[in-house]
C-alpha cells in the first residue's frame, strides 16, 4: 500500500511541474503494485492516480472510462469520498476541454455530494471554476489552494522531520480552519484536483 501511495504522490508532482511522460509511467507502475495487493482500496487509490494522469493528458475517452472504472468499484467499496475525488478530477477536465455545459451539470452533483466531506475534499470542489472558455482560472488555479506541493516544499525545508510535520501540520491545519487535527495513518482522501 505504500509503494502505492507513494507512486500515486509522485504522479501529482509530475504532472504539477508539466512532466506528463513520467507521471504516466509512475501511474502505471501504481497500477502494476496495486495488482499484487489485497487490500482492494489500493487499486482505487491507483486508478485515481491513473484518472489523473489522463485527464491531465487531456484523453477525455479513456478518462471517461477510468472514471466509470472507479467510480463502479467505489461503489462496491463503499467509498462515497474516493468517487467525489475522482468525479472532482473528471470536471476539471471537462472544464479544461471547454466542455462547459457538461462540466456545470458535473459540477451542480458534485456540490451536493460535497457537503459531508471533508474540508480540504469540500475546499476542492468550492474551487471547481466552471464557465467561460475553459482555461481563464488556470493561471491562479492554486493561488487558494492547499496542494501537495506546497506541503513538500515545506518538508524539504527543514532540515529535521520533527520540525518539519510540525510546519507542514500548523499549514494544513490554518488551510482548513482546524481547533484540532487527529493524525492517522492511510493515504489522504484529496490532492490538489
């Protein structure tokens, strides 16, 4: 599972910094590890990742069935939250597509799912711009946003771990307007969308 979460992270810098043939492999090497885990929550982790690297890739089709791939096995699993994040994904690229019609429909459902979800996921579907030509928030697409790469750039800051968590956790938790964060272990339920 960790190898997996790991990949599926490298896969979102990746694709941040504009390097989209290497988030491909690094989706595709999660996808290869999910296949030898039990836990069926890997392989959905990993298709999310995957989701990802294609919409950034802009293949609408093969998105759109990663998406229905997902979104049948999150319903199988009872994981309403990693259907939200995938659907999040999806109307991103449908906006990105200059499909805005589908992407306000897309965007009107998830905002009801979102009201019980957490809130960097709820923070994430507020910060789904739909109208106009499909490109005219891209420039400040982040400038709200809490995403992975800021928490990395925090970490790789401090020179001791401690300090580090420390920081990252005092961000996250001013992001999300916390009186209290409760630290688990398991992957995050939403990254930058």
């Amino acid at each position: 599972f960790i190898r997996v979460l790991t990949a599926t992270a490298h896969v979102e810098v990746l694709i941040a910094a504009g390097r989209l043939f290497e988030a491909g492999q690094r989706a595709r090497r999660g996808l290869t590890l999910a296949e030898g885990d039990s836990d069926p929550i890997t392989a959905v982790v990993a298709e999310i990742a995957h989701l990802r690297f294609l919409a950034a890739a802009g293949d609408l089709a093969l998105t759109r069935d990663r998406l229905d791939s997902v979104l049948s096995r999150t319903r199988q699993l009872h994981l309403p939250l990693r259907a939200l994040q995938a659907r999040v994904i999806w109307c991103d690229a449908l906006q990105h597509a200059g499909l805005t019609p589908q992407a306000q429909r897309e965007r009107r459902a998830i905002v009801r799912m979102a009201r019980a979800a957490p809130p960097l996921l709820r923070r994430a579907v507020e910060n789904l711009t739909v109208g106009g030509n499909g490109h005219e928030s891209e420039p400040n697409r982040y400038s709200h946003e809490l995403d992975a790469l800021t928490l990395l750039r925090i970490a790789h800051e401090e020179d001791d771990d401690r300090t580090a968590l420390e920081r990252m956790l005092q961000v996250v938790s001013q992001y999300a307007e916390t009186s209290r964060i409760e630290i688990q272990s398991g992957n995050p339920v939403i990254a930058s969308a």
